[in-house]
C-alpha cells in the first residue's frame, strides 16, 4: 500500500515536472513581453525588474504605416475563408464516398488517400508556376481557392469515417419520407456529423493561423500579411531587432488559439475517437 502511493507521487511529480519544463518558454516569453528591449536577454530572472506595456503599445502600432490590428484581420478572413471552404468541400466528398454509389468509388478513395502521402513540398513549384500563370500572386487566391475544391484529404477521410459510423438505417428512412441524395445530405448528414465538421473547423483554425511558408510563397504586400508574416518584420538581418514587440504580439495571437481549442475541445476529441470506431 505505501509502495503504490509512493509510486502514485512519483508518478505525479514527473508528470509536473514535465509540464514545467514544457511551458517554460512560453512563461518566459510572456514575462520578456513586459520587460525592456535591453533586460530580456541580459537578466534571467522570471521577475522583470521594470514592468512595461510600451512593448505592447510599440507592436500594436504595427509596421510601415499597418497596424497590427490589420494584420489581425487578415488573418481572421483567410482563416474563415479556408475554414467554410473546407467544411462545404470536405463534407460534400465524405458524403459520397461514404453513402453514395458511383463507378469507381473505391479507386478514387484510394487515390485521394495516397495524396495524404505525397509530400508538401513536392506540389509546391508546379502549384506555384499554375497560380502565377493566373495572375494569382500576391493574393489569397492561392490559399482559400483550393479548400473550395476538396483537397484536404485528411479531413475528407476523418468525415467519411464518421459518417460511416452512422446506421444506414436513416438513409432508409429518409428515403421512404422522399428524401434524395441532396436533401439527405443536408438535413441528414450535416447535423449528424457536426462533431467531425467541428475537428475539420478547429484543425482549419490552427493549421491556417499557425502557416508560414505558403502564406510567404504567395503573399507579399504588408497590407495583405496575416499574423505569422507580420511577426517576422520585428527582426531585421541588420540586427535591429524588436524583441519585446515580437514577443507581445505573439502572446496576442497564442490567444485566438488557446480559446479556439479550450472552447471546443470536446467537440475535437468527440470527432477524433468517434471517427475512428469504424473502418
């Protein structure tokens, strides 16, 4: 008995001492964002030796005439755009590979998941050849058009293993009530799947906020940057660099994303294990 609690302790102590070190930097990064530029990197001390909201009032002025709540903006419109893009998109082909019949079903549900592994990088130069030849660049067309035309696998499959889930026996009904494929699909399909569209929005959200490297590709404007470019302007190659504006505003856009999952988790972690019962 005194073994199992001290192994129950033990057990506890690890678990805290890994959550420390885990959210270290990040407890740091919030204390620097209230210290002065000169005192981040020369005292270690969690405790600030001068508390300061200049940082915050420095980063939120933005860069080159843009504020940072345009950037804020921004970054809201492409991450709802992608977000409705791949709920209608995502849904429409889960439904017809998990309900309805057509030639060649299978291989084409075969093909969609080999493109889960076809690396990023290998579709980045012919994606971006194709877009500059439609006058694209510099615009969000190359990141919210695509989410329109089915391309996230991942999310498609998660839907269609839901859908899978639920009894056939409510396509039958609904049939008899004179339903057709349309209807079933939005009156049927749509609320009985709304843990698994839930999971494709919050993984949307994070995915779209936390990207860099296609929002870099294509976008070069200030006026057009999301967060993510906007908080690489605060360091300069020439060493003029604003750290404690950098680290406000990466506070300010931890949050969107801290609420987004602790708000929904429930309806994260209900589409994930519900989707995975049936194959």
């Amino acid at each position: 008995m005194v073994k199992s609690r001290a192994s129950h302790y033990a057990l506890h102590v690890c678990i805290i001492a890994g959550c420390v070190i885990m959210i270290y930097p990040l407890l740091w990064m919030f204390i620097s964002s209230f210290k002065e530029n000169t005192e981040i990197f020369t005292n270690t001390s969690l405790i600030p030796s001068k508390i300061t909201f200049e940082n915050y009032k420095q980063g939120w002025a933005g860069l080159s005439g843009v504020t940072f709540g345009q950037f804020f903006l921004n970054t809201f419109f492409l991450v709802a755009m992608c977000i409705i893009g791949n709920l209608i998109s995502c849904s429409m082909a889960a439904y017809a590979f998990g309900r309805l019949h057509f030639f060649l079903k299978q291989a084409f549900f075969a093909i969609m998941l080999m493109t889960l592994m076809l690396p990023f990088h290998v579709t980045v130069i012919p994606q971006y050849i194709m877009f500059n030849k439609f006058g694209w660049i510099n615009t969000y067309l190359p990141l919210i058009l695509p989410k329109f035309l089915g391309v996230e696998a991942f999310f498609i499959f998660l839907i269609v293993q839901f859908i899978r889930s639920l009894p056939r026996e409510l396509d039958q009904a609904a049939e008899i009530d004179g339903c057709g494929p349309i209807k079933m699909y939005w009156y049927i399909m749509i609320p009985l799947t709304v843990p698994a569209l839930m999971t494709t929005s919050i993984f949307t959200f994070i995915w779209t906020w936390n990207d860099f490297f296609s929002q870099l590709l294509y976008i070069s404007d200030i006026q057009l940057f999301p967060i993510a470019l906007a908080l690489r302007m605060f360091t300069d190659s020439m060493g003029d660099n604003s750290w404690g504006a950098l680290f406000a505003m990466s506070i300010l856009s931890l949050i969107p994303v801290f609420a987004m999952f602790i708000f929904f988790q429930r309806y994260l972690i209900e589409g994930i294990s519900t989707g995975g019962l049936k194959g």
